[in-house]
C-alpha cells in the first residue's frame, strides 16, 4: 500500500480513495478476527449446532419414609446428640414451608416507615 501512495506524483491516490482502502482492510482485519473467536467458542462449547446437554439433571422426587430411611435419622441424631434422645415422628414436609418461613423472615427484617 505505501508503494500504490509514494509511486509517482501523478498517481498519487486521493483521499476517498485511500480513506476506502484503510476501511477496506479493517473490515478485513475484523471479519478475520470474528471468525476466529467464533471458531474458538465452537471448540469449547461442542460442535455448533449441537443441542446442549441440561445444565443439571431434575431434582429427585420426595424419598419414601423407608425403616431404612428412618434407622439413617436415629442414627445421626445418636451420632450428634449423643444417647437419651429419641425420635417422636418422622413425617414429609410440603416443598412449600421452608421458603415461606425465609421469605417471611425477610420480611420481619426490614423496618416499616
């Protein structure tokens, strides 16, 4: 390109078109650059196109209240409580309690103004 600029004084090249070329490379220069991140996000994520494996597989359902299920929670209440404690009920909680009693916790942190 400094060769097309400096050959002689009568093809010196005007400033539209020299103005063309400089942008005519940086597409270049950026449409090489894209392709090449592109590229490499497609070696790292898998094969484009590809449909994703799930992020996490679902949440196992409720477990069943099992004598085995029961004898593990005898165990770890003996394991950190010690002896002279037992257990009274053994029972499923709704999905619903815990974020309740967060959510209503929040809500008795803040003041009223």
């Amino acid at each position: 390109m400094i060769l097309l600029l400096a050959t002689t004084p009568d093809a010196v090249l005007g400033v539209d078109t020299a103005l063309l070329i400089i942008l005519a490379v940086g597409f270049a220069i950026l449409a090489h650059t894209v392709f090449q991140l592109r590229r490499q996000v497609a070696s790292l994520t898998g094969k484009p196109g590809t449909p994703s494996p799930p992020a996490k597989p679902p949440l196992p359902g409720p477990v069943a209240l099992t004598s085995r299920v029961h004898a593990a929670i005898a165990a770890a209440i003996f394991a950190s409580l010690g002896p002279g404690h037992r257990v009274v009920s053994i029972s499923n909680a709704p999905d619903l309690m815990w974020s309740r009693e967060g959510r209503r916790q929040v809500f008795l942190s803040h003041r009223l103004r």
